[in-house]
C-alpha cells in the first residue's frame, strides 16, 4: 500500500505523565523501530536493499512498530515511505511527524524568520544555493536539474524578492561553519544543524529535532522511548540515539554518535540496520 501525502490533524501532546510507571530495564523488548534514512537506511546509492525491506517485513510481522525520522520533507521521502510503509514518520528534522495520513505534530518557522534568513544568505559572501521547504511547495534557488529524482520536484524561486511564508526548514549551501552558525544566532527561534561532509546547512524552528519529535510520537502512541530503538549516522541524529532504549550507530557514522550509542552496526552499504535486527530482535 503506498504512502498517502498529507493528512488531518491528530492532537496535542504534552512530555509529562505519559505512563504510570517506566518499563523495567530488564525488559530489553523492542517495540518500536526509528531509523534515519541517508547514512542509515539508504545506502550510498540511495537505494533500501531487498534484504533489509523483508528484515523490516519480519519485524512487523512481530508487531514492532516502523518510524522513519529523516531531514527529508514528505515529499522527498515519498519513494522510500512506499517502500517501508511506515507506522510513523518524522520529517524536516522533527518539523513534522505523521502516522499513516494523521498529521501529530507541525511547527514552522515563521515567514518573518523565512525572509529573515533568506536575507541573510543573499547578502553573505559564504552562501551558495538556498531551498526552502513550505507547506506546499519545495523552492530552490537554482535552475537546473536536482541532484537526484527524490529532490526533482523543486520549483525554481527567485529569492531576490523575499519569501514570506511560514516554512518547515530552509536549507543552504554555506562554504563557512561561522557563518551559518552566525545567522542561526540573528534569530531567536531558529536552529541550525550541519549535514556532515556536504557544506550544507538546515534551519529549522527551535523546538523542533528528531529527538523532540520521537518523544511527541512516543507519548501518542504510548510506547516507551526505553522501547524504541533508534538507528542513526549524523549529529541530527545524536539525541534521539541517545534518549531510545537502544541506540544504534552506523559504523559509517560520525564519532560523535558512535560514542553516544549502545551498539555499533554495519555500515549503511552492509545492510547494518537489518542486520543488527536479524541478530537482536527476530
């Protein structure tokens, strides 16, 4: 069954008092799986193997819940949710979260922070190409062929003009740490964070990140985040590898997350994820 886009409204959480009392640590049950996907899931070739699709398989059949908690949007997600068909799934860094067609949780940017930073990269000598990711629309600063066929819905913008519409993340091309993070300090409810070896940056709104976003959907769904198991390779990923009850690092990962985690799997080209499953969960 394909992955159906957007969806209504499914309620509000709060983090307290979600469970009468925390499930005993000599419980090691999984009951739910969130995985990132590019470094995770997805090998080099942007592509989910067969192998780990029937791990994935398995693991439901058990009835363990599947999340996926990507920096992609939905839309750029699109193929991979067709694949997996996830319970659940984290989007825009933490931006967004759906379960099925639901929508649990949503948190912008606002459009006066938009054209904010947009400002700001077309006035920095550090900045190159801009995306911005809206409720309906994927800009891009560029005119000229995506990447990939995942990003190849993109609508070119001239940025020259402003943009003021509330958006889920903006994403740039920034040839200098300093000055991203610079920018991430004009503006009181952005964050930034840095994809490792691309020179590409994200903001996003404050409260939200992966970690933050799994906390809203364990609270929904009344599953423990001592009873997720978490699989990542990035910095935006270190958090969440760190708050699950099993927190798994790529071995392709940055340092940083490996020294967060539980347990090491391979690497994203060696099916890791579903190897580590076959071996500790089915």
């Amino acid at each position: 069954m394909a992955w159906v886009l957007g969806g209504k409204h499914f309620g509000s959480y709060t983090f307290e008092h979600w469970f009468d009392e925390e499930p005993s640590k000599e419980d090691p049950s999984v009951k739910m799986i969130a995985m990132d996907l590019d470094g995770t899931l997805l090998n080099k070739d942007k592509k989910i193997t067969p192998y780990t699709l029937s791990i994935l398989e398995k693991c439901r059949k058990k009835g363990i819940k599947i999340a996926l908690a990507t920096a992609r949007s939905e839309k750029s997600a699109e193929r991979c949710l067709d694949l997996v068909n996830p319970d659940y799934a984290i989007l825009n860094g933490g931006s967004l979260v759906l379960a099925g067609t639901e929508i649990i949780y949503k948190k912008k940017l606002s459009s006066e922070t938009v054209n904010g930073i947009i400002t700001e990269l077309r006035q920095s000598e550090k900045a190159g190409k801009i995306t911005v990711e809206t409720e309906d629309t994927y800009y891009v600063s560029y005119d000229e062929p995506a990447w990939h066929p995942d990003y190849d819905h993109g609508v070119y913008y001239d940025f020259s003009k402003g943009l003021s519409k509330a958006a889920y993340k903006i994403t740039a091309e920034i040839f200098d740490t300093n000055s991203a993070l610079s920018i991430e300090n004009k503006f009181f409810e952005c964050r930034m964070t840095a994809f490792t070896g691309e020179g590409w940056y994200c903001f996003t709104h404050k409260e939200t990140e992966k970690s933050a976003a799994l906390e809203i959907l364990s609270g929904a769904v009344k599953i423990h985040l001592s009873e997720i198991a978490a699989f990542g390779d990035d910095y935006n990923d270190l958090k969440m590898i760190q708050k699950c009850g099993k927190g798994i690092a790529m071995a392709n990962g940055v340092d940083a997350v490996k020294l967060a985690a539980n347990d090491i799997c391979g690497s994203c080209d060696d099916d890791g994820v579903a190897r580590w499953l076959e071996a500790h969960v089915i």
